[in-house]
C-alpha cells in the first residue's frame, strides 16, 4: 500500500510538474521596446549635400532670357550665364547680341526645401549692329536669390538687386559710365542627381 501511495505521489507530483511547465509556455516573452525611427531626410540643396550640377533658364525683368549652369553645393553655389539674341534695328539691319557671365551665391539662409542667397554675378554682352557698330558693356549685379525646391531635381528661382554696367557706345566711341539701376530675375534649374 505504500508503494501505490508512494506511486500515487510521483503521478501526482509529475502531472503537477507538466502542468506547471505547460503554462509558463504559454506566457509570452517580455518584450523590448520599438527601434527609434530614422531621423528624416530632406532632398534640396539644403540637405548638406547640396544639388550637384544643373542647367536652367530664366527671364528678366527687362525682358531679357538666359540659359545657365548651376554648380551647387551645401553652402554655396556658381553659376555660368549665357544669352544670345538677334533683333531689327528699325530698318533693314539687324543687331546680335551674345553675352556671357558668372556669378557665386552664399547660401546665407536654408530651409528644409529652400535656400535664401546673398551673391551677384559678373556679365559682359556684345551687340554687333549689320551697319558695322558695336557695343560692349559690362556688368556687375550684387544682389540676393531664393530658390525653392519643388521636387529634389526642379528649383524654381527668383533675384532682384542693381546692375552697376559699364562699356562704350554703338557710334563707336567709348564711353565710361557707373550706372547703377534695379535688376531682377525669374528661372527653373534641373538638377542632375
């Protein structure tokens, strides 16, 4: 009788075991706390990285068009300026214009998608009448530019600042004048990334 007690015992004390066993597998694992999401990322010139290469056109308040190439990096950005023209000069003879330029720009503001810029740009145009005159003038624009990054490649652009230009005459001969008047722009540029 003993030993069925004694057998009894380690029935009862083995199925206790099981059970207890049984539910502490049913217990699920502490778990750990979440990862921190990755810190956001931001695709305009402002991101650090700055845009790289692009080109561009634009129009002045004159009404005046350029084409452009941008260099532009996360503080800064250079930019290559190029106009062509062709026109009448009220009669038979037709005047052309090309011009050229370069211009710097300090991002002195950035914003998530936008920059806010301090710079000028330094430009020289020649117009050449069919009559044989000509003219050069160049010009020195101090001003400031703010684009706006509508995508991470399109950043529309607008400027204003004076023009100080300098240079000589259509008749021929020279005259040197500081004139210094207000300019502004309007341009896209695509960014290759």
């Amino acid at each position: 009788m003993n030993r069925n007690k004694l057998m009894m015992s380690l029935i009862a004390v083995a199925l206790l075991g099981l059970s207890a066993t049984a539910q502490a597998q049913d217990t699920p694992p502490p778990s750990e706390p979440p990862p921190p999401p990755p810190p956001a990322t931001h695709h305009s010139s402002s991101s650090g990285d700055g845009a790289g290469i692009g080109v561009g056109a634009g129009v002045t308040l004159t009404g005046g068009a350029f084409g452009q190439f941008v260099y532009d990096q996360p503080i800064w950005h250079l930019e290559g300026l190029f106009t062509f023209g062709s026109f009448s000069n009220g009669g038979a003879d037709r005047a052309t214009a090309i011009g050229f330029g370069a211009g710097g720009w300090y991002h002195f503001h950035r914003g998530q998608a936008s920059d806010f810029s301090l710079g000028g740009a330094l430009t020289v145009q020649t117009v050449s009448a069919g009559g044989g005159g000509s003219a050069t003038v160049t010009a020195f624009e101090p001003g400031a530019q703010v684009r706006a990054f509508i995508t991470p490649n399109v950043a529309l652009s607008a400027r204003v600042g004076l023009a100080f230009q300098f240079g000589d005459t259509m008749g021929g001969g020279t005259d040197i004048q500081l004139l210094g008047q207000a300019q502004g722009a309007f341009g896209f540029t695509y960014f290759f990334r």
